[in-house]
C-alpha cells in the first residue's frame, strides 16, 4: 500500500510497503513517510515510551532528530534521547544507553542514523536479555546512510579494549524500518557516498557468499546496477530526494533480510573492514572504498569458477561488455569498482589513514574473519 502521493517525487513505485516474519513488522519507504509510519510501527508492537538512540552529530548538526522526537512527543511516546554513540558503537556507549532505557521506562528503541546506533540498538537489547532473561525488546530502525545494518541480526560493537565484538540472533532485527529520503538530506556527502560503496560491497560479496540463495543474487545485481548509476547522480545533485530514495532501496536489495539455517561467513572484504575499523577508526563505508576492488581482483585469481563466474556476470546488470575470459571479466569488475570510489573522491590507502605497514601481517591472517 502507498504511504504518500508521491506525484512529485515521479514513479510510484519509490514509496510503498515490505513486510516479513512475525519479527519485522514492515520496511515502509518513501520522501515524507516518517511522518505515517513512526505511529503505524509503535501501534503495531504496542509500543507506550520510546528511547531515541541517535549520534552526537545528527543530534546536534540537524533537524532529523526533532522531527522523530515531534511525532513521538504528539503520542506521549517520547521517554528520552539518548546520543552518546560514537563510530562503531564502543561499549561505554552501550552500556549507557542501558541506564537511559531504564531510567526514562521505555519499552521500545527508535534509532536513528547509521550503522552505529542501530547496531548499538541490537548490542543493548541483546544486553538486557541476557540479564533479565526474558523476551528481547524491540527496535524500530531509520536509516540515514546507506550501511544497511538494519537488515541484519547481528550487531558489531567495540569492546574496551578497541577490538571488534559482535552479538546475533533473529530477535535483534528490527521491527520496523522507515526509509524516508527527506531524511537523509542533512547526511555529510562524504558518509552519504561512502556508505553506499559499503551497500556496494555487500551485494558484490553476496555473490560469492556461501548460502545466498539465487533470488537474492539476483537482487543483488540489481542492487549493484542501481549503486552504478545513482551514487554518481547524488554526488552531482545532493539535493535530489528521488535518487537519495533508489540509493536507500538499492541498499535494501544489497542486504535483503534472510533467514539462514546455519552460519555463513562474510566475504573477505568484509572480514578486512571489520579489523580495519575497529583497530584504527576507520569508517565502515571507507574500509569498503579501500578493500573491496582489491579483493575482487585477488577473487579472478583465487576463487573457485562457480564464484568467479557470479561476479563476471555483474558486467552484464552493469552494460559492460566482456572481455572474452572468466578472470578477465572479474578483474574487469574491480577495476570498475575503483573508478567509481575515485569518480564519488574516496579513493584512499591505508598509509592515509595511519595503518603502519607492520600491521598488515596482523591485519591480513585469519582470527575473526567472517564475524
């Protein structure tokens, strides 16, 4: 169903309505869909008083906030704002935001940002559960970069000692999700192209990641196209709220919320991103704009065929022609995927961000790959 006339914002089909499972309740999209889907989502969990989990940035630097923190005020809904999550959710954060649920007596969390308050979210809900152990709160999730975490069960924090620890289970996923572009209009250009390049690495890696069923590699090519062409379109023109909408559903294609029976591991990428941030601070976003064209053209050289043959079909959804081999159309792949980071200006080395070279050895073995 429609949540807005959206004659405005051209097509129909940027705004609308996505349910699945008991545990999600819906995914509603669309420019100016917060302001209906806030209200249907706490209605549907009977949801009284709400934790707002925000950024210091998005909370001090934008309006974002306010408008959340309005409709649940016209509710009676609004227990307190909590916004002291940092890059990469560090527990001291977490544990925080632990007093602040309690304290205000609120009985859902609304988050709203990036990949840190959501997965902060799911670390605090998972938390309490643990201590209490009764059911799992819930959350309901607004997005303002395209990282996509709230598409996932899992949660990725840092603990005191600065290294990357995660929590999982098919409880944590939101609720509820709202995509509402006009949202997403304040988002620094830098967070808002650089996460897409994160959307990017997830549909990529998703098409060599053991267990993704074909329909969703088939989205995932979608998902791809679509960053291809809109990312560039929003560096050219920020203001367009209708390309800000294709790039928040094309990240939702790139990580479509799947029920998986056992365990399947991260792509490389990933797994490099994750020590990568967590050890050195780097953005998510930006760990993808430095690992992932490299690990795509070590993939034509180490993958096996069947993996190999995936990803060289990407340069069809892309309209590139092949280049006659396998390996040459995987490379072929990478080496798109670098000039699109130097098309949006985030290409970068690890030397830029002060990783010391004698890290690497550390950086590149095994330990918690694919967590």
């Amino acid at each position: 169903m429609s949540v807005l006339d959206n004659s405005s914002y051209g097509s129909s089909d940027l705004s609308g309505y996505y349910g699945w499972t008991d545990t999600l309740k819906g995914v509603y999209y669309g420019p100016q869909s917060l302001n209906t889907a806030l209200p249907k989502l706490l209605d549907a969990l009977g949801a009284k008083k709400a934790l707002l989990v925000t950024g210091k940035s998005l909370h001090n630097k934008t309006d974002v906030v306010k408008k959340v923190e309005a409709i649940l005020r016209a509710r009676d809904a609004h227990g307190a704002t909590f916004f002291e999550i940092g890059e990469h959710a560090p527990i001291a954060g977490i544990q925080n935001g632990i007093k602040a649920f309690r304290d205000c007596g609120a009985d859902v969390i609304v988050a709203v940002g990036g990949g840190s308050p959501v997965d902060a979210s799911k670390a605090i809900i998972h938390t309490m559960q643990q201590e209490s152990g009764g059911a799992f709160y819930r959350q309901i999730a607004i997005p303002t970069t395209l990282s996509a975490a709230e598409y996932t069960v899992g949660a990725g924090f840092t603990d005191k000692n600065g290294n990357k620890a995660a929590v999982s289970s098919p409880e944590l996923a939101p609720a509820g999700i709202i995509l509402d572009a006009e949202l997403t209009l304040a988002t620094p250009e830098r967070l808002w192209l650089s996460t897409g390049l994160r959307a990017l690495d997830h549909a990529v890696e998703n098409l060599y990641r053991p267990l993704v069923p074909p329909p969703l590699k088939h989205l995932c090519y979608a998902a791809i196209a679509e960053l291809f062409t809109y990312l560039p379109e929003s560096k050219a023109h920020p203001d367009d709220v209708a390309v800000r909408q294709k790039l928040q559903i094309a990240s939702w294609m790139s990580l479509w919320p799947l029920k998986q029976e056992k365990y399947s591991a991260l792509g490389l990428s990933h797994a490099l991103g994750h020590k990568l941030g967590a050890a050195y601070g780097i953005p998510h976003g930006i760990t993808s704009c430095l690992t992932l064209a490299p690990v795509i053209h070590l993939k034509a050289t180490t993958a096996m065929l069947e993996d190999k043959a995936s990803l060289a079909a990407a340069l069809f959804y892309l309209r590139q022609p092949s280049t006659g081999s396998v390996d040459g159309d995987v490379r072929r792949l990478s080496e798109l995927i670098a000039a699109l980071v130097g098309q949006l200006g985030l290409a970068g080395t690890l030397e830029d961000y002060k990783v010391p070279r004698d890290d690497l050895p550390g950086i590149a073995s095994p330990g918690d790959w694919g967590r």
